[in-house]
C-alpha cells in the first residue's frame, strides 16, 4: 500500500493520503473486530466488498476520488436486485465504511453526511423479509437461544409461510412429532378462527429439524397453561395463549439486527437505542419486520427453490392469483432463468 506524507493544503486542511479500496476495505474490517460480533463483521464484509467491487468495475483506484455521487451510483447500480430495506442496511454499511476512511484521510471530510439513505415504507405491500437474514436469524438463535419461543415461532413461521394468525390458534396436539406434521384447524367457536374458514384447515409437512424445535420447546420451555377455553395453546405466555400482539412485538424484537448479532446498520448504540432496550419497541428499529413480510419472505424462498406453485399455494392457503399478485417477489428474469431449468431437460 502505497502512502504519503502528510502535507498541509493552503487553507491549512490535510491532503488525502492514496488508498486502494480493497486495502481500505481490511484496514476497516480490522477496526470493527473488537466491537462486533462475527455474523455482524461478515456482513459488513459483504456490504463493503460489494461496494469495492463496484469500484473496481468502474476503475476507481484510490477512495481519494469516492464522492457522494459515488456511492449514489453505486446505488442506483443495485437497487434493481434488492428489496429497499435491504438496499438501506447496504447503503449504511457502506456509510460506516466512508466515515472510516474520512478519519484515516482517505476519503474527503462530509462526504459521508452526503450519503442519502433511502426511505423504508412500513406501508408497502413489497416489504419482505429476505433469505440471508432468516438465515442469520435463525442461526442465531439456534446457536445462543435454542428451542426458546422465538427460536420455535421463528423457525416454524419461515419453514411454513404461516399466518401469524394461524400461529395463535395452534394447539399443542396440533403438532405430531412422530410423523413430523402439523394439522391446522378453524376453531371459531373457541377464538381461534381461520382467515379462510373450513378451507384453510390442513396438514403441514414439516422438516425433521424445526420439528426437533418444537419438540424441545414443548418440553423444556413451553409454559404448561391452558386458555380461557380450557384448550393447550401450542405458544404460550405465563397466562396463557398468547394475543396477536404478542406474537407480532416477538417478530419485531427477533428481526432487529442488534438482536440477533449482526450489528446495528443505522449508527445506533444499542445501550442507548430505544428499539433496542424493550420488546414493545421494537417496531421502531427501521430495520425490523413485522409477521406478513415474514410469510412473504418464506414463500418467496420457497418459490426459489423451485417448489411447484400450486404446492406452495396449498401448503400457505394462498390462491394462485394472489400469490402473483401479492407474495412472489421473484424478478422477471429470476423466473425466466428457473423456467429454463425444465426447459434444458426436455
């Protein structure tokens, strides 16, 4: 790595010292080993090294000449493949990289406060929860909170595409470990109605692996209560079966980043962050997601992976049309390039 003097300009400010991005890069990941755990310094790794990437792809030799208008470029250049929660937690880390290499002279001073982030529309039917960060999540807490009641919700929401709703309404029996299944069923007469009725009930073919989960919860931390109804809600509060409420502050809390290792993209000290001291205000972490965009993640991935529509329709009671319509997130060109798939056999 080639660096100069230090030389002062006229109007007595430093000059910038050359710095090649991909050295910047590990000078900057070398920083944040002592205040981040490992999950959240890979993925500041992987947001970093897109960006250098980038610059590499347009020649940009030295972060010298990275301006804002650099990183907006780079955005406009990525946005196309990512939801824009996600492009927002991009975009940050990438922030936090330019606001390392301004203290180390590389980068001109304010160029990170130039950095627009993009706005998170809590409103929009495309809010989705994407694989990566199910994979993180449920690798965190499999690893630090196994068979815990976020840990069974979580890994039974994401591997089901469930409704948060259908969620509530389970009962213990509803759950067949031996045959690794789960039955749902309309109960409207003990408050555990379906979204669609009689037609909504069915079976669930579960994986070996989240139906452990539930097992272990079950008998090692699920409370042993009954509801109002005298029925043995499958998720359970110290009181009973748990509201909607309480389910939706559950996945808002286990979706914060900070929560589950990786790192606070937006600048916050989680000591001191709002979202992050409370469960009931975890809504407030711009990063965090609520059960739907949970269930629209799910299919999605499940549709990535080349699970037949019609299967994934029945298996998350959704209708085709609105599957399309609401829930595939897929790209044009994702789809085109899975349907060449079968295609190539023919």
């Amino acid at each position: 790595m080639t660096r100069t003097t230090e030389v002062p300009d006229n109007d007595g400010q430093h000059r910038l010292e050359p710095l090649e991005p991909s050295s910047a890069k590990s000078l900057y990941l070398e920083s944040r080993q002592d205040d981040l755990a490992d999950r959240s310094l890979e993925m500041h790794e992987k947001h970093v090294g897109s960006f250098v990437t980038f610059c590499d792809d347009n020649e940009i030799m030295n972060m010298n000449d990275v301006t804002a208008r650099t990183v907006h470029e780079y955005r406009l250049e990525i946005r196309e493949g990512f939801q824009q929660s996600t492009l927002s937690i991009y975009l940050s880390t990438v922030r936090q990289f330019i606001q390392f290499c301004e203290s180390i002279d590389a980068v001109e001073p304010t160029v990170s406060e130039r950095i627009v982030l993009p706005d998170r529309d809590r409103t929009a039917r495309t809010e989705t929860l994407e694989s990566d960060d199910a994979t993180e999540i449920l690798s965190y807490l499999r690893q630090y909170h196994y068979a815990s009641r976020t840990h069974a919700l979580m890994s039974l929401l994401w591997h089901t595409g469930i409704r948060t709703g259908t969620v509530q309404g389970l009962d213990v029996s509803d759950f067949d470990g031996e045959r690794e299944r789960l039955r749902i069923r309309h109960r409207p007469e003990t408050d555990t109605p379906l979204k669609n009725g009689d037609r909504a009930e069915r079976y669930i073919a579960l994986s070996t692996e989240v139906s452990d989960v539930l097992s272990d919860y079950i008998s090692e931390h699920r409370h042993p209560v009954t509801d109002d109804n005298g029925r043995n809600p499958l998720f359970t509060t110290k009181r009973g079966r748990p509201a909607k409420n309480s389910i939706r502050r559950n996945i808002y809390a286990a979706t914060r980043p900070c929560a589950t290792g990786r790192g606070c993209p937006h600048n916050k000290d989680p000591d001191t962050c709002e979202a992050a001291q409370r469960t009931n205000d975890a809504c407030k972490c711009p990063s965090t997601v609520s059960g739907h965009p949970v269930r629209r993640g799910a299919i999605t991935h499940h549709l990535r992976q080349d699970v037949p529509e019609k299967v994934v329709s029945d298996r998350m009671n959704v209708s085709q049309d609105v599957l399309d319509q609401h829930y595939d997130r897929r790209t044009e060109d994702e789809k085109a390039e899975q349907r060449r798939q079968f295609i190539d056999n023919l």
